[in-house]
C-alpha cells in the first residue's frame, strides 16, 4: 500500500523507499481538508457573534453544519492519507459519529439550550480527541492540523460547552462562536505554515 511521508519521517527512515515523489491526489485531498476546516470554524463563527441568533433551530443548523463539515472532512483527509487500516478505521468511525451528530444537531433534535450545548460540546470532545489519536503514529500524524496546545484547546472548550450552565441562546452562540472563530484562526495559521511540507511515497 502506497502512503504519504512528512519531512520528519523522512529524516528519520532516508533510504525506505528509493527517492522523493510529488505528493499525489491523496496528499493534495489531505492539505485542502486541513485548510477547509478552519475556513469552516470561523465562518460558522463569524455568524453566530454577528447574526444574533435567535432560535434554536437556527443555533443547532449553525452548529450542526461545523460538526457535520468537520466529521466529513476528516473521513476525507484519512481515505486520502494512505494510513495504515486499523488507524484509517478509527480515524473514519471517528469522522462519522461527528457527521451523524452534526445532522442531529441541524435538523434541531435539541430542544433546549442546555442539551444545545452538550451535544455541540460532545462535537468538539470527539474531535479533539480524534487528533489526540491521530499524533500517536507517524503514518497518520500528517493527517490533521495538530498540536498539543490546539488538541487541549478544542477539548477544553468541548467540555467547557458540556459542563457550563449556559442561561441563554444568545449566551450560547456567542461562547461559541468566540471558541470556533478562535479555533479556526490557529487551525489556519498552523495549516498555513504545513503547506510546504514535502511528501513522499513509499510502498
């Protein structure tokens, strides 16, 4: 099976496959998927501070949408990665769960503000844990936008949106938002600076 090397891993193993090869489709779906997530957070962001959300259906499609785009994407960015098969089935059952929750949370199965914010929190929780996850192997560290300060911070705030006793919608929206445009913005700029990161295949 053909899979994708970073630069470390490069370092580390210079003669495992006999030269550098541009990165192919896989390496090209994964890097957009790592910029597409963050561009997702901070538009969902923007609009819960700006729009002034007013109910909950509208809340939970908002929110619904950023758990869904992030689930899919990241079932995208391990097809694509060429990680080894028992990583690869994690990482996507991960990605679903957050894509079947991200539906619930946008066809409004939430019916207070309460279960409004453990559901989104458990969004986040699975996701940072999910990267958590993905740093552990080489193979697969090159998957997503990672970092220890990035994987404490989503799950922080995941279990900040479970735990807290939010008293409104609008209270709501705006912790969240704050927390995904916040998110996004470092997401981005650690995304930005991986660009350029060689890949190589290797059988």
């Amino acid at each position: 099976m053909t899979r994708l090397e970073t630069r470390d891993e490069i370092r580390r193993f210079p003669d495992r496959s006999g030269g550098r090869v541009a990165a192919g489709t896989g390496g090209t779906l994964t890097r957009g998927a790592m910029l597409a997530g963050p561009l997702v957070s901070v538009l969902v962001g923007g609009v819960l501070i700006v729009a002034h959300v007013g109910t909950l259906a509208a809340a939970g499609a908002l929110f619904g949408v950023h758990v869904a785009v992030q689930g899919a994407l990241q079932v995208l960015a391990v097809h694509g990665s060429g990680a080894p098969r028992t990583a690869r089935r994690l990482l996507i059952t991960g990605g679903v769960a957050a894509l079947l929750l991200g539906a619930a949370l946008f066809h409004g199965w939430v019916d207070t503000v309460f279960l409004l914010g453990v559901w989104t929190g458990c969004g986040w929780l699975l996701r940072g844990l999910t990267m958590a996850v993905s740093i552990t192997s080489p193979s697969v560290s090159h998957v997503f936008v990672h970092g220890d300060l990035l994987n404490a911070a989503i799950v922080s705030a995941g279990l900040f949106m479970t735990a807290f006793p939010f008293s409104s919608l609008g209270q709501l929206a705006h912790v969240g938002g704050s927390a995904l445009m916040a998110m996004g913005v470092a997401e981005a700029a650690a995304a930005v600076r991986r660009r350029g990161r060689p890949l190589r295949a290797t059988d």
